[in-house]
C-alpha cells in the first residue's frame, strides 16, 4: 500500500470516528434478549461428527466454526463432507473454494462422489470484483457457507480493493456476522465453517482476530507415518464435550470413530 492510500484510509477512520452518535451505545442482560426459537434447533447431518459440532447435537444455526490444520490433513474433505450430508438433509449449503478451480475441483469430486450435490462458487472467476460477488451471494440467504481458505479470501479483498490485511479481515468478519444475525434476503442465520491454514509450523495464516472472533476453533492433525487423522475442538461456545474425533478418508467420504483426549497422547 502506498502513501496515499494509507493516507486516504487515516482520513476515512477519523470520519467515522467524528461522525459516532454515542447515543446508540447500547448494554444488555440476557433476559432481555430474545430470539426466534429455530436459531437453536440444530442442523444434525446424521454423522458422528454432529456429537462434538453442539451439545444438542449438530451444527448450530448463527455459529462461526474456524477448522485449522496443515496441508493434505482433511480439511477440505471433511468440510466438503459435511456440507453433502446437510444438503441431503434439505439445508440449503454453498461451498466457496478460494483454491481450486472448476476442474480441479471436478477431479476431486470424481474421487468423493458424495460431494457432487454441493453448490459451489469458484472465487478465481471473480478474482477483482470479490467484495460485491460475495455480497451478492451471501445476500441470498444460506443455512451454512464453507469458505476455503479465509486466507485465499482475504487476499483476493486486498488485492481488489488496494487495502491492508487488517481492512480485509474487518470486512470478512463484519460479512459474517451480518449473516449470522440473519441480515440476508431469507433472514436466514448462516452457520460458517471457515477454513484456516496453518503452517508446518502450527502457525495459522493471518492475526490472531480470526481465530478469536470464531464461536468455535476446531484442528485437525495427520500422522504422516500412520496416515492417522484426528479432529478436535480447543474452544467451542456450543459445546462442552472434550473429545477428539479420529476419523479416514476413502471413496465413501469420512468415516468418524471416538477417543477421549485424555487418552490421545
């Protein structure tokens, strides 16, 4: 970013700090909130994963589920995954993948056939214009969105826009959240599973705001000489099980089994 640019983006942050009405600063308790009860009917997909994605048992309408891991250790798949079991529930899923293209992404559905009825958008299509495609899209209203990666999203915003990492996250978790609430042409509130990458390191791509602005953090781990693949929560606000999922990958898609974490090391 050039001088000008951060130039322009110091005058556009004074501005709406001057323009800031302090009289719709609001505060509240919890029983004056009030909801519609269907934002707390989970959306079960009939997989052993639903017993670790809430207590009552599947993933939960308005939640932000971050899944972390290095590469090849399934995150994609078992996104994917799940996205085919819910559609085949009835629940209306968009899968937008930031990283494979349309054959690509055909080769791999040839290897998972489960996933073939999972609606798709391919943002390479869209490389410039995807701040408004994806406010577009999301407007439609969906039951869950899987983005893959956060990180391929956030620098296809910068890029299009000129702007700092820090401005594209903001309007990743600004977009949703607007959706969680329901703020979409469905008044649909949108559960996100959002990809993270992470490095050989165990370093997750971008600032720590990602992972901390997720109702849940889930990771995943390969044992590179075993081919052993686990899943397991570090926080997750729906619930309150503490345990890890191992789980294979074939042409049947992902086949889950249990494992207290106290007994994984």
């Amino acid at each position: 970013m050039n001088y000008y640019q951060k130039q322009k983006l110091k005058r556009q942050a004074l501005q709406a700090a001057n323009s800031f009405d302090v009289s719709q600063v609001k505060t509240y308790r919890a029983h004056e909130l009030h909801f519609d009860p269907n934002l707390f009917i989970p959306m079960a997909s009939g997989k052993e994963l639903d017993t670790i994605l809430s207590s009552e048992g599947g993933l939960m309408p308005a939640t932000s589920l971050m899944i972390s891991g290095g590469p090849g250790s399934g995150k994609t798949t078992v996104t994917l995954d799940l996205l085919a079991a819910l559609t085949k529930k009835g629940y209306r899923c968009l899968f937008i993948s930031g990283e494979m293209d349309q054959i690509g992404y055909f080769k791999y559905a040839k290897r998972l056939p489960q996933i073939q009825n999972v609606e798709t958008l391919f943002l390479r299509d869209y490389a410039l214009q995807i701040k408004p495609v994806l406010e577009h899209v999301l407007d439609l209203g969906y039951d869950v969105v899987a983005t893959d990666s956060i990180a391929e999203v956030i620098d296809l915003f910068k890029d299009g826009q000129a702007t700092t990492e820090g401005v594209a996250e903001h309007w990743f978790l600004q977009l949703v959240d607007r959706h969680k609430k329901g703020n979409n042409s469905r008044g649909a509130h949108t559960a996100f599973v959002n990809i993270q990458q992470m490095t050989k390191a165990g370093v997750g791509s971008g600032s720590n705001r990602l992972p901390h602005m997720h109702d849940a953090v889930a990771l995943i781990n390969r044992n590179k000489e075993t081919g052993e693949r686990k899943l397991w929560f570090s926080k997750n606000r729906d619930c309150a099980m503490d345990y890890a999922v191992h789980f294979i990958i074939d042409s049947e898609g992902v086949r889950y089994n249990f494992a207290p974490i106290d007994d994984e090391e």
